[in-house]
C-alpha cells in the first residue's frame, strides 16, 4: 500500500489522536479524547483493544470494547486504528490474560545474561505465538463482521512497541541453539551499519559483528509477526501495521536505549525481509531536534514502507514545526498525537499547551486533498521558521518566493484587520507564533498557501533567453501585486469552495496566513 483508501475506493489522509493507554472501555475518558481529536480538525481514533479483556478465558471472546470502539467513531464521523495490545507492550506482557501470565513454564518469559527472568515475553516460544495469533485472528473475523461493509477501521496495529527489555537478547538454552544456527536466507544481502564486520559470513556473529543480538532478536520478531499478520490477511486483508520505539536515541545500543529487537532503524530492512505481510512500520515521534526527526523519517519513508507517524506529542513547538516536513519533504500518509486526553480540560476545551500541535494538524487537514494528489511530486513545500529565521527562499522553475515570518516583522499587522480578532482566545501570541505552513503548486502560476504566522511574496523569474531582464526582475507588476486572483476558502472534499475574495489592503501585500485558512493565488505572468 502507498496510501490508505475509503470503503468508497477513494484516498484518505487519516489525522487525529491517539487515546491513554487505559481509556478503551471507560466512556467518560473516551468522549473527552473525542472531542479532543475534533480540536485537532482529525478524522482518526487511535485506541488499544486489550487481549485481556478480549480473552479473560482460553477460547472465550468479548469484544464489547471494539463494538463500543467502532460505535463511537461512527457517531462521530470518526476512522479507527485499533491497536492490540498482545503478547508485547513496550517490552512488557502487562496486556496478556492471567492465564498467560501465571504460566512461564508455558509462556515464555525471556531470560538475561545472568540467568535471570526479563519482564518480556520471548518471541521464540511457540505456545506464545499460537495463543496470540488465535487471538488477533479472532478480533480479525470480529472486525470482519461488524465493520467490513462500513469500513470505519482502516487498519490494525499488531502490539505495540515491540522488543526485549532490559536485555540485548533471549538467553534461554532454547533460544541460543537457535542463535548458534545459521543465519536465514532470507536475510541474505543484508548488511547493518556500524556493524564492524565486512564479510558475509554463515553465523550470526560473522554476519552482523557487534549487532549480531540484535540482528537475531529482530529476526525473531519480525519473524513472529510475520506469521501473525499473514495469517490475519486471509481472515480480513486490512492494512497491517506495527508502531516502534525509536532506536535513534542515545548511545543507541539495544536492550539499554530501547527493546532489543524493535523494528529501529538499523535493523528495517530485516523486517522488510521476513515480514512482508506488515504494510506498514511505523516511527513514534517523540524528537524535539529537527536534525534527529529527519534522520528517522528518512529511514522510514521508503518505497516500499510510506510513512505514517501513529504517535507524536500531543503539544509543544517543535514538532508542530516538523510536522510541516514530514507531509512536504517525506511524503507522509498519515499522522496522530498520542494522550488524546491531556489536551483538553473537564469540559471539552482545548488546553493552552495544545494549541500549537492542534493548530498544525488543522493545517494539514485543510489541505489534505492537495496533499494526497501531489505527495512525491515536488510541488509541495514546507515553509517553517527554525530558531533566528525570519525569511525562508524558494527558488522554482518560474518564480522567485520569499516566505516572511511574522513574529520577526514589524509590519507584521497589516492588512489582517478585517481577517482576524487578536482580542479572541484562540488568538493569543497570533502575532508571535513560531511561523509554519505548506505552499502547493497546482499549476504553473497556481499555489495553494495553508498555514501560521507566514505571508508570502512571489516574483516572476526571467525567461532563460531574456536578454533585458534587470527591469523585469526589479518591477512590482511582475510580482505577486499582478494577480489574478486571491481568495480564501476551504476544500469540501476535491471540490475548492470559495469563502471570501481577497484584494486591496489584504491582497496587496504579502498574502498571509493564520490560524491555518488555506488562500489560493492564481498569478499572471503577463
């Protein structure tokens, strides 16, 4: 898959939240995460479904949770991801019934290095794998059911956050025969990055030098996801997808930065290799530094695995910033914030410190449209004012473009009067905001300009063979004054919808943006 699609055959982009962790099955906790996703201008839902509740007994299935799950997102016009919470939360069994929990001799826990018990289930334990996969395949043919003509779920998650705790690999008796055999074919070819080693050797040392642990523990994971998810496609062939604690953290050794055998970036493509069925791997994005966030999503965003983000801060700055990059630079399918709700108060009200994610994915959506048409074309562009930036260049084909950050001009005010209510609460710091949007080319001099804190100023590039060029380059006719026209309104699914015409005083200038309103410029080149 390279994108998710409708029940109606058509392209969605799926933006929203993702509930606590406890939420599932309490309806005050759930109404609240609702309202809060409609804040954010989202169409997803993103809320765990408990093996522990879906089998309390051997064999014995309620899925009250998912039906209330499924309901609700109806009523609300909402999507669903649901997440399971199997064998593997975080690196932990807290999820699995009592009757998985009370017996190890059967259920395999991991061992350490010293011999002792890790708080994870290991991967490489068969009754684990044929319990869980009963299960999931269950709640498969349950989704099925009750939702495969309406399609309000769009896709499943597998566990959550995958990996061993606490120690760089399974040191069970069982598990290190299997460690001592050769490495599989199908990881034939791969190489890992800093593994120290060059040869191709048979054994899993040779083969992947100082990440051999953790090369097998993902091969064991992959491995038993594998036989989940393939299994699950001929149940029900939804998207399956798996979301991961970044191994791009730390001195970025495994068992101590994140769960051994987690699908982190140094160890993709032996997820790519032994799961084919997962559609989708799926960063967490908890990165303040822009340097690091691009770094994941450019392993990640691949041709054969888009990226979708299934978590990201529910509020702060930064990656309210990014967000803008992940949709422009790397093709993003899809986004959600974790702890739906911590973003809003008692009432329902957004609270202050969410504004600024709330406000970006509001952009996004606005324009979601645009982006599912022209994602991997080159015509969408990230606008955001990283630390000391007050202008940011565009150069294209025929025109020059300055986008101008406002908190960092003076004359930032004009031409907004009959457009904005500073007074207003939702308009607090409106004119202080960290600046951020997407400009997107539908045409040679058509562009849609979405966004906060951002005003814009087109100027027409010279013909190549212009011989007398300096007058062109240095006349106002021949910039974004010359217009055809500049409107602001709104998308009703492709359709563009017109709200007001602006020009004079609100046209003249720069064409600016907040509070995430979409602007169409159609410029004249003559």
């Amino acid at each position: 898959m390279n994108q998710f699609i409708g029940k109606d055959g058509k392209p969605i982009l799926p933006l929203g939240l993702q509930t606590h962790n406890s939420s599932t099955g309490v309806a005050e906790m759930l109404e609240r995460e609702i309202a809060a996703v409609k804040h954010f201008g989202g169409n997803l839902l993103e809320a765990p479904v408990y093996w522990y509740r879906v089998e309390a007994s051997p064999g014995v299935y309620d899925f009250a949770d998912l039906d209330d799950l499924i309901r609700r997102c109806r009523e609300n016009s909402l999507y669903l991801i649901p997440l399971w919470f199997g064998m593997n939360k975080n690196g932990h069994p807290n999820y699995a019934p009592e009757w998985v929990k009370t017996r190890p001799d059967v259920y395999a826990l991991a061992q350490g290095r010293d011999g002792g018990k890790v708080a994870s289930m290991t991967p490489l334990c068969q009754a684990t794998l044929e319990a869980d996969k009963r299960a999931f395949l269950a709640l498969m043919e349950h989704i099925r059911q009750v939702d495969g003509q309406a399609g309000t779920v769009i896709a499943v998650q597998i566990e959550n956050e995958i990996g061993l705790a606490n120690t760089d690999m399974d040191y069970r008796p069982e598990a290190q025969a299997m460690y001592q055999q050769p490495v599989p074919e199908a990881l034939s070819g791969i190489v890992l990055e800093d593994s120290g080693v060059e040869s191709a050797g048979s054994t899993w040392r040779s083969r992947f030098g100082r990440h051999a642990h953790e090369a097998f523990m993902a091969w064991a994971h992959a491995d038993f996801i594998e036989q989940i998810a393939s299994a699950a496609k001929q149940v029900y062939d939804l998207p399956l997808m798996i979301n991961v604690m970044l191994g791009e953290q730390g001195f970025e050794e495994a068992g101590i930065c994140y769960n051994s055998g987690a699908a982190v970036g140094r160890v993709l493509e032996i997820y790519k290799a032994v799961a084919p069925h997962v559609d989708l791997i799926c960063p967490d994005m908890y990165v303040p530094d822009r340097e690091r966030y691009r770094r994941v999503l450019g392993r990640y965003a691949r041709q054969d695995n888009p990226l979708f983000v299934p978590e990201s801060p529910i509020g702060g700055v930064p990656n309210a910033l990014y967000m803008m990059e992940a949709f422009a630079d790397y093709g993003c399918i899809g986004m959600a914030c974790f702890g739906a709700g911590r973003a809003v108060d008692g009432q329902g009200n957004l609270l202050p410190e969410s504004r600024e994610m709330a406000l970006s994915m509001r952009t996004i959506a606005n324009v979601a449209s645009l982006l599912i048409r022209y994602r991997g074309t080159g015509r969408v562009h990230a606008l955001v004012q990283q630390e000391f930036m007050d202008k940011q260049y565009l150069r294209l084909r025929d025109w020059h473009i300055e986008a101008k950050f406002i908190s960092a001009q003076g004359s930032a005010r004009w031409g907004m009067g009959s457009f904005l209510n500073p007074a207003a609460p939702e308009n607090e710091d409106l004119f202080t905001a960290r600046g951020r949007g997407l400009l997107i080319q539908t045409g040679d001099d058509e562009f849609y300009l979405t966004g906060c804190g951002v005003k814009v100023d087109f100027r027409r590039r010279p013909n190549p063979m212009e011989e007398d060029s300096f007058p062109q380059l240095t006349s106002r006719q021949n910039g974004t004054l010359n217009f055809l026209s500049v409107e602001e309104g709104h998308f009703e699914g492709d359709e563009w919808i017109c709200d007001r015409v602006r020009n004079g005083d609100e046209s003249n200038f720069e064409l600016f943006v907040h509070l995430g309103q979409v602007v169409r410029i159609r410029l004249n080149r003559y």
